[in-house]
C-alpha cells in the first residue's frame, strides 16, 4: 500500500465517501446538505478534508451550482462502488444468517435461455445459494458491475461496450458464439423441413426489433448482402412475450431472433428454427466479473462452471433445424 492510500484509509470516514457519491449526484452544494442532513458548512469543511487527502481539486464550483470534474467522476465512482459494497456486505450477512450459504447477484437480458438453466444448475450442486438475477440492458448492468451492484452479468459483447472504455476493467470468463436465427410455428406447413436462402423469404410477414437493435441490422445486412430489399416488419415488437406469443398464434409469421431467445423458444414448444443461409453472426456472449485483484468467491466460479454446463445443449436445442421429410 503506498503512501498517499495509507493515508486516504486513515484520514476519511465513510462519511467522506457518502459525501462524495452525494455532491457528484446533487446540482449544489445545498442539494447535497439536503441528502445527507448536514449544514453546507459541514459539506464544505469535510469535501476540503476529501480534496486534501487526495491532493487535487475534485469538484468545480460556481455560481450555477457544484460539478465534479474528471478526478472527482473518477473519485465518486468509486466512492459508489465501496458503498454498494458495504450496502450487500449486510445483505450477505442478513441472508447468511438466515441459514443462506451464498448470495450471487447477476445481471442479465430479459431474453435469454442459459442464465435460469445455469441458475437452476447452480441450485442443484449449491442448494443453500439464493440468486439475484436483475434484467436490463447490458450496457446499463456493466455499468451496475462496475459500482459494486452485481457480482457478474451475462450479455453480447456489443460494438458500443468494445468502443467504451469499460472493457480494460472486465473480466470475460465465458465467451459463446451467436447468430441471426429464423422462427416459425410448427404449422407452418409452407416453409417447414425446406433449406432456405434469404431471398426466398422476402414475400414473407416477418416479426422485427427495432432498427437500432443488432438483430434488425443484422436481418437487414442479409438481405442487402444479395442486393435485395429487406422486407419491412408486419408487426415490430421487442417484447419476447410478444414475440412468442403472435409466433405461436399467428403460423404465417416469420421472426428474426438472436440464438439466445431462439433457444427459449424452441424449449417452450411449437415453435422450430428454419435453416436459412449463409449464416449470420451476432456480437458474441460473454460472462463478465470486475477485474480486481481480490479473491473470488467460490459461487462466482461456479456460476462460469454453470453457464459452460447449460450453454452447449442449449444452443445445440436452438440450433436444431426441422429436417426434410
């Protein structure tokens, strides 16, 4: 430990750092006096101690208000984390008390097949574990990762994580492949047990994402890659509980999912995958952990163990073509 740490753990109280999450979140100082009960006179005495310790000016001040600037963003944030940290701290102790062996926290995407499986495994070989599992958008999880929220979270490696600065502070312990996958219902007479090109679905009535998700462009890309045009969406829908649903009620639809909801699907029933190509892929998946030098706890290590257990056998079933007769 050097120095200048050393003297950070002797001189701030938890206080500081509560201080600190505070002013980088309220617009003035007297906002931040509001949130923690204390007089701005206190506020300011004790962000003096805070920029002393660290020996640099954390947060600008003017007549408009209080703003941190980069070493104060970089100071709160983790700030942040070793709050969570402690906020779960007791958690953990409460749930261990409770007769709880280990508490995971994992976020993940609302649609995917291997997180409840690997859960499920999980619960199987540690009965005593309890998991949190908090669904969202990855970028927003990572970020949750990163402040002391979640112990791991599950999700593609977007263009937009690999652009950002966060991937040097993430550990990538599972990597799996993914790709453009077709779903039809099982009475879809018309296109069951058939090899496909792109091409001869562009007729169809096709279920879409949005344009800006990485599914719909892929869509598109195999279309233009044969210089036709992609069919526009008769119903455009993100909801996995939409998709599902007016798959299985409507046989003439066609939907465009990723391998990860194709194999939800095709688990649940009356659904199949077509065999379209050439093949499309998708930004892989990955399970991310913070990459610190602390020790993981042995639940983490398990879950990676999980989610490679689940994984092949369930994309294997989300792969699974319906063969010609």
């Amino acid at each position: 430990m050097d120095t200048k740490t050393d003297r950070l753990i002797r001189t701030l109280r938890l206080r500081h750092l509560e201080l600190l999450v505070a002013l980088s979140e309220a617009p003035t100082m007297r906002a931040a006096a509001t949130r923690l009960h204390l007089s701005q006179p206190a506020i300011s005495k004790m962000l003096g101690e805070i920029e002393a310790c660290f020996g640099a000016r954390l947060f600008e001040r003017s007549h408009q208000g209080i703003h941190a600037n980069a070493l104060g963003s970089s100071a709160a944030f983790r700030a942040r984390a070793v709050m969570n940290e402690l906020t779960r701290a007791t958690a953990d102790v409460e749930a261990l008390q409770s007769g709880i062996t280990a508490v995971l926290r994992v976020g993940a995407p609302s649609v995917t097949a291997a997180v409840p499986a690997a859960i499920v495994e999980l619960r199987r070989r540690m009965p005593g574990a309890a998991v949190h599992l908090r669904e969202g958008r990855v970028h927003e999880l990572i970020h949750r990762l990163l402040e002391g929220e979640l112990d791991c979270v599950f999700g593609a490696i977007t263009p937009e994580l690999i652009a950002s600065d966060l991937i040097p502070l993430l550990e990538p312990v599972v990597l799996l492949e993914d790709e453009l996958c077709v779903l039809a219902s099982m009475k879809n007479d018309g296109l069951a047990g058939r090899r496909l090109r792109w091409t001869d679905l562009q007729a169809a009535p096709w279920v879409l994402p949005p344009k800006e998700t990485l599914v719909r462009q892929a869509f598109m890309t195999a279309f233009l890659n044969k210089g036709a045009t992609p069919p526009l969406p008769v119903i455009e829908a993100l909801s996995s509980v939409t998709i599902g649903t007016v798959l299985r009620k409507d046989p003439s639809l066609l939907c465009a999912v990723r391998l990860e909801h194709a194999a939800d699907e095709v688990a649940r029933g009356g659904v199949l995958r077509l065999q379209v190509l050439p093949k499309m892929g998708l930004p892989s998946f990955g399970l991310f952990f913070r990459r610190d030098e602390t020790e993981r706890p042995a639940i983490l290590s398990a879950f990676a163990d999980a989610i490679r257990r689940v994984s092949s056998p369930l994309r294997k079933a989300g792969s699974r073509h319906q063969e010609p007769s």
